[in-house]
C-alpha cells in the first residue's frame, strides 16, 4: 500500500493527498500534514479514490483524540482541536468563493462565529437500530460513513444529553417488550432548549406519527415546531445569526423566502410589512401558527412559483436547501433589484455560485460564517448583498 502525503482540507471536509502515481485521494480521518501509510479505499475511480485513514506515521500537532467511537459517522472533524476547526472552515470559505471568482478584496469576511459549545448541541438526532445476535438485543447505531452498514452506538456526544437518556430509555423498553428493531425506520428525536423531549420510533413502510409539537423562544420570542420538521438545531449559534440578519433590515417591506416555520422574518422583522413564502404543508401549518397576533402575511407555495412576490421595494431574506436557490429566483433578483438580499445558507458552495450570478447588480458588503455544526466540516455562512 502507498503512503499518502496530506496537503490540506477540500469543500465538504475530506483531507487530499496524492498517490505516487499522481491518482488523488480523497481521506477521513486525516489531517493536513500528516503521512497516511495504510488506509481503507471506499470508492475509486481511474483518477482519485476516497478512503478512510487507518494509521498514521506522522501526526499533525493540532490532532486530538475523538471522544466518540462512533466519530466517523456523525462528525468527522472530532480529531481536530477546535481553534483549527474554526480556522479550517474559515480557509474553506475562502476557496469556495474563490473558486466562483467572486471578488473578496474589499470585502469583511469575519472570523467563524460560535459560542465555544463544541460538543452536546444538537436538538435533534435520528438513529438507526440494529438487533446484535450476540446479545440479542436492540441497540442505537449509525450508518458507517461510505457505507450502508450499521454500526452499533454506545456513546454519542453530539446532541443534548435529554436526547441520549431518552433515546436509552426506548431502545431498554424495546428489549423489554422483545420488539423487532425492522419493525421501526429510526429513532427520531428533538428537545427544546428548557430540555422538553419530543419525537419517537418511525415505523417502516408506514406514515410517521405526529409528535407532540415543541416550543422555544427565539430572541424572546416564541415558536411552535414538529419533531417532525426543519427547525434549527443550534439555536444559541442560531440567534447570534439572528441579530446580526437584524442589522441589515433597512427596507418597510420584508420577504422571507424559504421561510420554514417563520424563525428569521418573524425574528427580525415582525414590525415591518412581512410576507413568508414556505412550501412544505407541514412547515406551513406551523408558519401560520406562529404568525397568529402579527401583521405578517403567510404564503403556501414555492419560491420559485413566488416571484411575483419579490419586488424592488423590500428586504429580501433567502435560506434555502442545500440545492440553493432555483435558478428563475436569481433572475427575478437580478430583474426586480431589491436593494438589500441577505441570504442565510447552510451550504456555501451552493450559495457562491447564486452570488457569483448576482454580481453584475449586487456587491458584497458583509460576510459572516456560523459554526452551526460543530465537528461536522458544515458551515452556515451569511452575505449580506446590497444592490449597486
């Protein structure tokens, strides 16, 4: 087996280094600096291949000892002190917006914001189960990354602590009642930051439940949410986000496109003339709850179906999927010219591609990275775009 020499971090967290024969390897579990001499291929293609580490002869200073076994699966980035992790995400940023050649000289882009949690900060988690013929019992596992197969869980430090008991309580009732772990889809679980737990066992080939519906304040304001549905899963970072959104509010008139359940418009603009667009039913019917006793006006569609919405007197706001935003939204941007677009997104390299097309009318005044996902390589990033 050749060794690898890793060279730095790539957009979506691996490490790379190259084979002696020039073939690029794609690796987990390895830090820039070090020398990989044995490794296991996941996948390999005729010019690169992807691998997990296995050993290591020359360990980078910045390394640390994971604190989960299971770190692979749900948060690679355990094995990197948390300083580097956030200097490592603000590099990534950086790459990915010059990859777009989208122009940064003048522009502020700040530090990764966090509020130094690094560990125990998810609301939410959903496990796999997996009955072991050994013990003959059911128990929490992850799927192992690069793969299908389950891996069993016994410890797991990335969500709060409530989540964990509660998700060890119904795998010991399981066993109790000798349930079959393929009856169930998945343990879905969510917890409210005063520690309320919501959410349960999905059950295969058939409708989820409906849980009991949870409640938070956000910036002192209260939101009704599913278990079932989006919701942010790191709500103090979440609010650091909020505030800084706020500043940038300069318009009477606020649209909120992919609004979800309403956190960010009926966080930061409840006072102005507000209109939320947001297309999943579900989502919807939680939206039109929490704008009871505003002014805000709902809208069930999608965005890219909402253009008539967007105009050329307004704040816009922008948090879409992974996916970004449809290409028809860019191009009602760049025909109606509202003067200030701030777009919230929980993938940059989607996001740098929408901006770099709305440059010929917009400019960069403000970007601010979040740490929504610490341990993950995930970076929420917010550009505030004001029109020329």
């Amino acid at each position: 087996m050749n060794n690898i020499k890793i060279d730095k971090f790539i957009p979506g967290g691996q490490s790379i280094g190259a084979l002696p024969s020039g073939k690029k390897a794609m690796l987990w579990g390895a830090l820039p600096g070090e020398l990989i001499t044995e490794y296991e291929v996941t996948k390999e293609k005729s010019t690169y291949l992807e691998a997990i580490a296995v050993k290591i002869s020359q360990s980078s200073p910045r390394r640390v000892a994971p604190l989960d076994d299971c770190y692979l699966a749900t948060s690679p980035w355990q094995i990197l002190n948390y300083n580097y992790e956030l200097e490592s995400k603000h590099e990534l940023l950086l790459e990915i917006f010059r990859q777009q050649k989208i122009p940064l000289d003048d522009v502020k882009i700040a530090e990764v914001q966090t509020d130094n949690r690094d560990f125990y900060y998810r609301n939410k988690m959903e496990y796999a189960l997996y009955y072991d013929h050994a013990d003959q019992q059911i128990h929490l596992a992850f799927r192992a990354r690069g793969t299908h197969r389950k891996i069993i869980v016994n410890q797991s430090s990335l969500e709060r602590p409530e989540i964990w008991q509660r998700a060890q309580a119904i795998i010991a009732e399981m066993n109790q009642r000798g349930d079959e772990a393929r009856n169930y889809q998945s343990l879905l679980l969510r917890c409210s930051q005063d520690g309320q737990v919501s959410g349960g066992l999905t059950p295969n080939g058939r409708k989820h439940p409906v849980f009991d519906n949870l409640q938070d304040n956000i910036l002192d304001r209260s939101y009704s949410y599913s278990p079932n549905g989006f919701f942010q899963i790191n709500l103090p970072v979440y609010e650091l986000a909020l505030r800084e959104i706020a500043r940038h509010i300069t318009t009477s008139k606020v649209l909120d496109l992919y609004a979800g359940v309403g956190t960010i418009g009926l966080s930061v603009a409840r006072d102005r003339e507000l209109t939320l667009v947001e297309c999943d039913k579900s989502a919807y019917r939680e939206l039109e709850n929490n704008c009871r006793n505003t002014a805000a006006h709902p809208v069930l569609a999608k965005s890219e179906d909402a253009l008539d919405y967007i105009q050329s007197d307004q704040t816009v706001i922008v948090d879409p999927p992974r996916a970004g935003c449809f290409s028809t939204v860019i191009e009602k941007f760049l025909a109606a010219e509202p003067p200030i677009i701030i777009y919230l997104s929980c993938n940059p390299i989607t996001q740098a591609r929408d901006i770099a097309a709305l440059l010929p009318k917009y400019r960069i005044t403000k970007v601010v990275p979040y740490n929504f996902f610490p341990r993950t390589p995930h970076l929420e990033n917010l550009v505030i775009l004001e029109h020329k």
